[in-house]
C-alpha cells in the first residue's frame, strides 16, 4: 500500500479538562480520607474519589427533571 502522506489528525481538545478533573479528584481522595476512620474508610474513600462525579451529575439531572 502506497503512502501518499496525508495523516489523520489526532487531537487532544480534551486535555485542560482532564487536569481538572484530576483535582477534583485528588481534592474528594483528601477530603473523604480525611472523613475515613480505620483502613477500610480510607479505601472507601478513595473509591467514592474516583465516582463522586457520576453521583453529581445523577443529581444534577433528578433536580432538573431530566
């Protein structure tokens, strides 16, 4: 197969939203550690880090009546 050398583009658009993210995430891992009492708290603590933003924007929706 010949290269004529066109490449498809591939973007990274989504890339300032994704360091945001981390923070909020990293800010929720401080906050619920911090909540935690004893080792199992703190692993769930960090498990509701990385879903709190589902449960944010499920609530967001019920109170919009969407």
């Amino acid at each position: 197969m010949a290269d004529n050398g066109s490449r498809g583009s591939v973007g990274n658009a989504g890339a300032p939203l994704g360091g945001v993210y981390l923070m909020t995430v990293v800010g929720a891992a401080v906050y619920f550690v911090g909540e935690a009492d004893g080792f199992w708290g703190v692993v769930l603590g960090l498990l509701k880090a990385l879903v709190w933003p589902a449960f944010a924007v499920y609530r967001a929706l019920e109170l919009l009546n969407l």
